[in-house]
C-alpha cells in the first residue's frame, strides 16, 4: 500500500487498479489462497485510498493470465482510459521473459518503483545490470523515486506461518480478515 499510494499521489497517474491475477504463469496456483480471499484482501486493503481500486479483471480472462492479454483487454473494455503498468525492479529485470514483453513496451507507459535485489549472487547481478540497462533507457520506462520498501508479501506470509506478530506491516482490516480466516498460518 505504501507503494501504491506513492504511485497514486506523486506518479502523475489518476488511479491505480490493482488487479487480482488468479495464476501468475510464474507461480504454483497450489501456493496461492483462493481468488475471491484475494481479491477481498485487495479490497480491504484499499477501501480507504479513493485513487486506488481493486480489480478481478483477470479472473474473467484465460488462465494462466498474461500481462499482455490483460492491457488488450483493458484497452477494448475501456477505450477512454491510458493505461500503464507499475512493477517493481525486480520484474524489470525479468521483463524479457514476459509473453510480448515488446508490444507491452510499445502500447504502454511502465514506471518502475525501486527494489533492493541483495539475493542474486554477483555473477548474475552483473548479467541482469547489463540487460536491465536496455530498459532502464527505453523511453517508455520510467523510474520512479518511492520509498524502498524491503516488505514482501512473501515475507508477511511466512512470518504469518512462523506465528510472529506482523500485524503492524498490515491495515487493521486486513489483519483482522487474515486472523480470522486462520489464513497463512499453515
């Protein structure tokens, strides 16, 4: 939420839609809670910031759920909007695995928020560097100066499991639906 409400208020975008992926192509569905948890997490998350809205765009899309099929979709659905992506860092320097990653940086505006990638080893942080470097330049891409946020949501699930008090990384409503439904903690 930090990020995106960064996003929303310094990043000159009128809204930000955060859009729940029922199966991220680089992920196990297996791993993941069940999309409406999901999506009902988003909103709980959300309600208060009235420049940022949850979307289940992509549950009514094919699965597993491209990037790019979803901003074609958005595009026809709703013709009298821009659309951009936000991701972080990290998914820049992936961004060449992405299924038409070339017709995403054509049609669209990305902006990059900063990551701080201590876990890759050195020899390939000089290869991502070099390739990153390619994208960092591209005049679609924008990188934005936000907050470095080191939270995960990886992070807040595992310390979840692991029974440690994350409550205060958390909206109170957020928190309170995830203890309720005992979620993570297995």
């Amino acid at each position: 939420m930090i990020i995106a409400n960064h996003m929303a208020e310094y990043s000159g975008l009128d809204q930000i839609w955060m859009v729940v992926t029922p199966h991220n192509p680089f992920k196990k569905k297996d791993t993941l809670l069940d999309d409406y948890q999901r999506l009902q997490l988003v909103f709980l998350a959300t309600e208060d910031y009235p420049k940022i809205k949850p979307s289940d765009i992509e549950f009514k899309l094919p699965q597993p759920n491209y990037t790019v099929n979803t901003l074609i979709h958005l595009q026809e659905k709703y013709p009298q909007y821009v659309f951009s992506l936000i991701m972080g860092e990290d998914n820049l320097k992936s961004l060449n695995k992405w299924k038409n990653h070339e017709a995403i940086l054509h049609n669209h505006e990305i902006y990059v928020y900063p990551r701080i990638s201590s876990e890759l080893d050195t020899s390939l942080k000089g290869e991502l560097a070099k390739q990153n470097s390619t994208f960092k330049n591209h005049p679609k891409i924008h990188l934005i100066d936000a907050p470095i946020v080191e939270i995960s949501s990886t992070f807040i699930r595992g310390n979840i499991k692991n029974k440690k008090n994350i409550q205060p990384l958390l909206p109170s409503k957020v928190w309170e639906y995830i203890d309720h439904n005992n979620l993570y903690k297995k």
